[in-house]
C-alpha cells in the first residue's frame, strides 16, 4: 500500500482529556504523538477530529445522577457507555494536544456537539442519521482512501473506520499509531468488526 495523492489522514481526537492526567486518560494516549507527527509529514491531506461535547453532554455520567461513569445505559438511539465529563468545548481538555505538530492540516472537524447524541466517528452522530459531513468533504477533494491514527483504537478510531468504509472509502488503521480504552473486551471486538468491514490494519512501518 503506499499513500498517493488521494490518500487522506484522518489524525482523531488526540486532546488533552485522552492523555494521561487527562479527564478520559487512553494508557498511553501521550506515547502516539511524535509517530502521528511524522505520518502526517507524508500526506498532502491531512484532517483532524476534535471531541467537542457541551456541558452537560448526554454521554456524561454526571448527566445522570443514578449512574457512574463506564456504567452503560440505554439512550432514545441505542446503548450509550457514560464518561467522565471530557472534552468541554473550548476547555483545556479538549484543546489538541500541544505537541501535535499538523501545521499543514486543512480541516478540524469537531463532533459530538450535540447535547443528546454521542459521535464517536468522525462521519456519523450515534443516532447513524445525522452525519457531520465529513465524507462529502472527503469526496468532493477526490480522496478515495483514508489512514487513521489517534484515539481511541476502540471508540473513536474504530467507529470512523467502520463508517470511512461504509461510506465507500478505503479505510486503514495505523495501530501502532493508536491506543485504546480497553473497556470490557472493547480491543479484541473492535479488532474483530474492522476486519470483517474490510478495514486494512497496518504498522507504521509500511508507511514511513
Ligand atoms: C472517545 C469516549 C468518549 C474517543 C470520545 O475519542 O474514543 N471515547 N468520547
Ligand atoms: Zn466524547
């Protein structure tokens, strides 16, 4: 595989909150950035994804006094796992990290700012209606293939890979360019449903 004009890298929600000492700290969330930075130096499209909840988000346990966080309850558009609050708009939290080092990216697409759905992928809200746009983009500047790194491997990153497939793209994972959670066996089932979509999992090696 080699990267071509029309190869995009996605780089998802590598912000403050998923790294250590963070809200929503990913193991080792911080250990990913120095490799997404000399990944991205290879693409000519480079786009990031930003968590971006409003207070009082529907996926934060404090929205639901009778729950805990990493409880998981049911929403109006399926199960929803509840976090600590994390990436506030326009808090520290949710701010890049400050090493990310993407001065050539073109588009920050900001997602899950709508107070009653999560989205953990860039491409699709959790109700799998309401789309942020973000394949129309990708489309309209001709890219047929999209890479991605960042956080986390079993959320955010599996579910836009899930969803860059669906929406005709061919889709890679760069895992040594990501890391995950790990909730209740979430690694080893995401591992399992991006192979089964077709989603490429590859080491940065092939592509540096
Ligand atoms: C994420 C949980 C909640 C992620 C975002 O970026 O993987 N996970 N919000
Ligand atoms: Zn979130």
């Amino acid at each position: 595989m080699s990267i071509t004009p029309r190869s995009a890298l996605l780089v998802i929600d590598v912000q403050n909150d998923f790294i250590p000492g963070g809200q929503l700290p990913v193991p080792e969330g911080d250990r990913i950035v120095p490799l997404v930075n000399d990944l991205a130096r290879q693409f000519k499209q480079v786009v990031i994804a930003q968590d971006w909840h409003p207070a009082g988000h529907a996926s934060f346990a404090s929205s639901h006094p009778s729950h805990k966080p990493y409880d998981v309850i049911q929403l109006p558009y399926g199960e929803q796992t509840l976090w600590p609050d994390h990436c506030v708009q326009a808090t520290r939290g949710a701010e890049l990290h400050p090493e990310l080092n993407l001065p050539h990216a073109q588009l920050i697409i900001r997602k899950g700012c709508n107070p009653d759905i999560d989205s953990y992928s860039a491409f699709l809200e959790a109700d799998r209606v309401t789309t942020t746009g973000l394949a129309g983009y990708l489309k309209e500047r001709g890219i047929d293939t999209v890479y991605m790194v960042g956080l986390a491997l079993d959320f955010c990153v599996m579910f836009s890979a899930l969803d860059a497939r669906a929406a005709g793209f061919n889709a890679f994972v760069v895992l040594d360019a990501c890391r995950a959670i790990d909730l209740n066996g979430s690694l080893t089932a995401a591992i399992e449903q991006m192979q089964v979509a077709g989603v490429g999992l590859i080491h940065s090696t092939e592509l540096l």
